[in-house]
C-alpha cells in the first residue's frame, strides 16, 4: 500500500503556489515512488517529481516544478513505482 496526503497553498501564499506530499508506504520489493500531477480532464501532465526509495517521508514542492495553482485548479495524482 501507499498512502498519500497532500496539502497545498495559493499563489497569495508568501512562498507562492506549493504542495506538500506526506507517504507511507509497504512495499516489497526495491522501488523508487514517483508522482505525476494532471489535469484530470485533458489529462495534461503539470509536473512529475520523484519521492525516492524512502517508504516514509515529506517534500515540497514548490511553484516552479509544480506549474499550476494548486488552490484554483483541479488536478489528480498518479502514483508510479518503478522496480530497482
């Protein structure tokens, strides 16, 4: 299982538009987590970013690498496991 929690903040933000990722995961095998925001409409990708192979953790990802705001725009997320 992966669980994800997401949180993010506006434009307005001091630090503009941002997400913050929080996982846990149990997976068996070696795997690098990755995730994939998109409109989920268009299914126009907004940004991929890799979590790494850590099965707990926290990242921020900020305006730049992010690409939309995620407080005026609906977006889905993809989870991706790639085996290593």
């Amino acid at each position: 299982y992966i669980n994800i929690r997401c949180f993010w903040g506006s434009k307005a933000h001091e630090a503009g538009a941002q997400i913050e990722v929080a996982w846990e995961a149990n997976l068996y095998i070696p795997s690098i987590i990755w995730l994939r925001f998109v409109d989920p409409e268009t299914e126009e990708v907004f940004c991929e970013t890799c979590l790494g192979n850590e099965l707990t953790g926290k990242q921020l990802i900020g305006r730049d690498p992010l690409g939309f705001d995620p407080s005026t725009r609906r977006f889905a997320l993809s989870v991706i496991i790639e085996a290593i």
